[in-house]
C-alpha cells in the first residue's frame, strides 16, 4: 500500500503533463463568446447625439460591427483611425461608449473623428454584461438579423480585418 502512495504524485504530474501538452500551439487570445448563434440581448440605451432611448429594433438592418470602445481605454485610441478607415469604405459601425463620461466621449470623437453611425452609451455597464464583454475594445458582428456572428476581443486592424472577412463574411 505505501508503494502505491508514492506513485500518486507521479501520476498526478503526467496527467498535468498531458493537459499542458495538449493546450500547446492554441490560440491564448481567443475567447468564445456564448452568444454567437444568438441574438443581441434586448437593451435600451441612450444615443449620444440625440438623447434618445435606442433598443434593438433601431439597430441597422444591414450586417454591422458593434464596437465596445472608452476614452479611458489606450487599445481603443489605437483601433479608432482603423475603423474611420473601415467606415469610409462603407462598413456600419455601431459604438458603445463603455463605462465612460459622456462630454469626454463626445470631445474624444469631435478631436478624432466620428466613425460610428450610431453611438450609444453604456455608463453603467450593464449591456456589456449582457454581451459577456471584459473590457474594451471588443467588436461583434451582427447580422441584419441582430444575431450575433463573431466576437472579436482586442484591437481591429488590417490584419484581423482581413482574417474575419476570410473566416466570417463569405
């Protein structure tokens, strides 16, 4: 019996060994969203522009980026220029000014540039709860639909641009 004891931490390390070797070579960005498949969840928010109270049913009706971005985000400062670039090439993009004051958030896209055609403020966070966010910048794309097709967490670039339109827009 007391031989037995001392094969237990051996067996432990090789099964731990096996998990890690098999996690080798994954993708430690990737973070699946439990919501692809699914609808955006209902919410009501405020537009920015207009003070008014937006919900589901006044999102576009074409495919669209929702784009979870802050002032107080640096990751968000270096995608901005990307999306104006990805605006003016006609892409819709939702904002969602994520846990932020609202004058800094207007001041940031009057100095920047405005690439979204619709920003909509989340100062408490709670739509960003409801989309599984962890924090900003992170983009969905929704379909006309309103169904959720892909979640990107981190910044959009050309290169992750061109990586999504490959994997998930043909």
């Amino acid at each position: 019996m007391k031989k037995i004891l001392f094969f237990i931490p051996f067996l432990v390390f090789v099964a731990l060994g096996v998990v890690f070797y098999q996690q080798l070579g994954k993708d430690t960005e990737y973070m699946p969203s439990a919501l692809v498949g699914k609808n955006v969840p209902e919410f009501k928010l405020v537009n920015m522009e207009s003070d008014t109270v937006v919900s589901n049913g006044d999102m576009p009706n074409e495919p669209y980026l929702l784009n979870f971005w802050a002032t107080w985000c640096p990751s968000c400062s270096a995608e901005h220029a990307y999306l104006g670039e990805l605006a003016e090439q006609g892409v819709n993009i939702v904002g969602v000014d994520y846990k932020d004051e609202p004058p800094a958030a207007k001041k940031w896209l009057a100095e920047r540039g405005n690439p979204y055609s619709l920003v909509l403020l989340d100062e408490m966070g709670r739509f960003g709860v409801d989309m599984g966010i962890t924090g900003a910048p992170e983009t969905f794309v929704v379909s006309a639909e309103g169904k959720i097709l892909y979640r990107h967490q981190g910044v959009v670039d050309a290169e992750v641009w061109e990586n999504l339109l490959k994997e998930h827009m043909q």
